[in-house]
C-alpha cells in the first residue's frame, strides 16, 4: 500500500478543520449517548480500509470536536499549536522515533538536547537537567521526586532503593493556592495530599512571603516548598526572590510550579515577574499551555542533576546506555518508550525565535486587558482579579441582586452555548466567575471585541430573564 493517497486525504481533512476553525462555534454542548452511537457500535470482526476508517472517524468525531486550536478559546489554558509544531508532530508521528533512548532514536536525543539549551537560554536559567514530560502534572511529579531523593539522602536515606516506611521524615510546604496536580503528584510519591503545611495566599492568590517565614520557622526535618509562578485563576506570581531566600537560608528545595507563567521569562515586558526563578532548584513548564506545542508536552527543569536522574533511574540487562553519548532522555522522565515530543519544541522555538515568544506572551497579556477593558464598560460586569498577566475573572451582577453564583453560571452557559467563544467556570474567594484565558497564537484584537461583545450580549440577555424559568421573556 502506498501512504500517498491515504495522508493527501488526511491532510485535506486536517487542513479543512483548521482553515475554518474560525467559522464554527467554538465548543457547543453535545449529547454523550448520541456521539458514542454515532462514533462507536460493536468492535467490527473484519477491518476496514484505512481511508474510510479515516473519513468516518472525521464525519463522526466532528460535533464532538471543540476549537481549542482557534482563536476564540478561553477555557482552562489552553493554547493551540503554532504551525510548524503540528507539521513536527506529523513527522514524529511518521517517523515513529521511540524517545527512549539514544540508540532508539539518535535524533530524538540530540533534539531533547538542544531544545533544553535553547530553553534555559530563553528563561535565563542556570545549567539544569530536562526531562519532557507529558505535561505539567508529571512535570511536578518529576521534580518533586528529584526533591524527595535530595532530602533523603541528606539524612542518610535511599529512598529508590529503600522506599519511604521508616525513612526519616521530611516537611513539604505548598501555598493555599498551589495547583491541584501538585497535590496529585505528592500523593503520587507517597508524600501525602494532606500531610503538607499551607502557607496562606493574599487576596491576588500569591504566597505570603510572612507567613512563610512564619512556617518555616516550625519546620524541624528537613523540607520542600512548593511556590507558583502564574496561578491558574488570577494569573498572580507568587513572589519567588524572596521566597527563594528563605527557602536557601534554611537549607530546603525549592520548587516552581510555572506551568504557563514561566513564559513570563521569555518576555523582557513581563520576566521581572518571576524574579528569582534562577534561584529555583527545580521547575515545571507546560509547552503545550503558551508555547502553543500540541498534546503532551511539559518540560521539569532541575539544577540537581544527581538527583533527577536517581528519581527517574531505570535499568535493564537489555541496554547499556552507549558509551560517549551526552544525553539519554529516559533519565528525566518517569516513562521509558515515548512519542518524540523534542521535535515540535524544537519546531516551536525555531519558528518563533526569543523574539516571537516574547510577542506571543506580550500580545496574550494585552489582549487579556483589552478583554478586562471590553466587559469593565459593560453595566452589571466587575473584574475580580487584578488582570497582570493573561488571566481574567469576571462575575456577573443579576438584576435582582441575589443568587449572583448561580446567575453568572447562567451567564457562562449561555456563553458556551452562543458559540462565539468559549469560557468556564471557576471559583475565586467564594464567588462564581468566568474565567478567561488568552494563550493562543492565533488570537488578536478583533477575536476578543468579538467575543466582549457577545458574552455582553449573553449577559443581557440572561438578565432579561432573571430569575432563569421567570414568566418574562418567555
Ligand atoms: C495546567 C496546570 C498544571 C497541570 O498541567 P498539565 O499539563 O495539565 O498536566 C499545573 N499547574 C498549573 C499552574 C497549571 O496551570
């Protein structure tokens, strides 16, 4: 079979739904039961031809596609995939590198390589070790057990070899506001989601630097803390220098979770925000949040290299890491076989240039204010967060000024089911908001009037017929 005819329709296909990502609602609800009749039925005893395969899967798939690649999608954090990045991904796929290991796939190696020195360049970070995870949870994940294996071997412990009953107990500090998936990866380790001391946030979701010198003041073992660089509401920092100096003084790791702040650093405008975050002894990143790199990929830096590659040690009689060779991905990760993610990095920043970074962290932060700017005019809308990077909360006043949670749900559905954008939910200091997030390349002014305009409509219009199931309008 030749592949020709097969990837000509499937990049027909592709380019199809990007060039009009544009025209369609960005992210409608859809019924569960009917898209799994129409995309599922009985596993089929004979196989199909592949370009059918391939075409049913498209027709099927579509109403239960949501346009997280286009430039109208403010859910979560989410960016798209900057060009380049999808047609690297394409050829990781069509070569089919197994990133494993040097011999696996020299290139993926020498890539993996390049990409970290590019990155602690563009970051303006001291000489670390890269691991290219799946994403920012296993990034955290990843350095918190480099972290775990630095500690313990301080007090005499083997923690890889030994495991954590009996080991000699050690303190893990997070913030108030540290993300859920470094409670994931603690519990992850052994290190418990609850046996943590939580340093209190100000009203921006920022670790109160007192208090954590209050905290650390207790701490009698030997200790981690988990601080922030871009929380996933307000987009707030926490204030790393000085949070780095007391973590130093006291002799204890110190971790960043940047998943999507980071980028911050890449931009001379915004990188005195995470000041500081050369003091880091380790540090997660998402590429596939601001970078706009596809799915999965998240970076973990870590200065410790002795300790991130003991956290992440795997051997097997079958291979001996060849003799001379600089880098050896599977040593800063938790897997072994993995798709090549270096590639679509690479790709990323070799299009994008520090230049290019910079102006896509630049325009997003921008464009977040022009959105805050656009809905602050509007009767009945407040900001809630202090809009200082590429975050925006909004809440929305009812008519009858109660039952404010459940109107502004009621406004973000509405929002959702328009189509013209797409926003969540969240909730900030006991109140219901929208959250709002520009990360995408692709977005630009015109994107977000657009979109002001039609959650200001929806707003309305939700108001109109407040209380929801009210006789007027109806
Ligand atoms: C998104 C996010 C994570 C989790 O990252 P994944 O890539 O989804 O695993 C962790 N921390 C913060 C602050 C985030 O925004």
């Amino acid at each position: 079979m030749s592949y020709q005819k097969l990837l000509q329709k499937t990049c027909e296909a592709a380019s199809d739904f990007l060039d009009n990502i544009d025209h369609r609602p960005v992210g409608r609800p859809v019924d569960f039961t009917a898209l799994m009749k129409n995309m599922g039925g009985p596993l089929p005893a004979r196989g199909e031809d592949p370009i059918h395969v391939m075409e049913h899967l498209r027709d099927t798939a579509a109403p239960g596609l949501v346009a997280t690649p286009g430039p109208r999608y403010f859910g979560f954090v989410i960016g798209g995939s900057v060009p380049a990045t999808l047609a690297a991904e394409w050829l990781a796929s069509a070569w089919d590198q197994n990133a494993f290991c040097y011999v696996t796939s020299p290139a993926a190696a020498v890539t993996e390589e390049i990409v970290r020195t590019w990155l602690l360049d563009l970051f303006g970070l001291p000489e670390m070790s890269l691991g290219i995870t799946t994403g920012a949870t296993m990034a955290n994940f990843t350095a918190l057990a480099a972290a775990r294996h630095a500690l313990l071997k301080k007090a005499g412990w083997n923690v890889e070899e030994q495991g954590l009953f009996e080991a000699p107990p050690i303190t893990v500090v997070t913030s108030d506001e540290s993300h859920v998936s470094v409670f994931a990866a603690l519990q992850m380790l052994g290190l418990g989601r609850k046996r943590v001391t939580r340093v209190p946030a100000d009203d921006q979701g920022r670790m109160r630097a007192d208090a954590l010198g209050d905290a650390l003041a207790r701490v009698r073992t030997p200790f981690l803390v988990c601080a922030q660089a871009g929380n996933v509401n307000t987009g707030a920092f926490d204030p790393i220098s000085e949070i780095a100096r007391q973590v130093h003084e006291c002799g204890g790791w110190l971790h960043i979770d940047g998943a999507f702040g980071l980028w911050a650093a890449a931009s001379p405008e915004h990188r005195s925000k995470v000041a500081g975050i050369e003091l880091a002894d380790s540090i997660a990143v998402d590429a596939h949040k601001w970078l706009n790199v596809p799915y999965d990929s998240g970076l973990v830096f870590v200065r410790d290299q002795e300790a991130h590659h003991a956290a992440m040690t795997l051997n097997a009689p079958y291979y001996a890491p060849a003799p001379d060779v600089a880098r050896e991905n599977h040593n800063w990760v938790p897997e072994a076989s993995r798709r090549a993610r270096g590639f679509a990095i690479y790709a990323a920043l070799r299009t994008l240039g520090k230049d290019g970074v910079a102006e896509l962290v630049n325009r997003c932060c921008r464009l977040a204010r022009r959105m805050a700017d656009r809905l602050a005019e509007a009767p009945g809308l407040r900001i809630v967060n202090d809009v200082v990077l590429n975050q925006v909360l909004v809440q929305f006043s009812p008519p009858s000024g109660e039952n404010g949670d459940a109107f502004t749900a009621e406004v973000i559905r509405r929002v959702q089911e328009d189509g013209t954008c797409w926003a969540g939910g969240t909730t900030w200091h006991g109140i219901h908001a929208m959250r709002i997030s520009v990360s995408n390349w692709s977005t630009w002014e015109n994107d977000i009037d657009v979109s002001a305009s039609a959650i200001v409509h929806c707003h309305e219009a939700a108001a109109e017929q407040w209380p929801a199931g009210s006789a007027v309008g109806r």
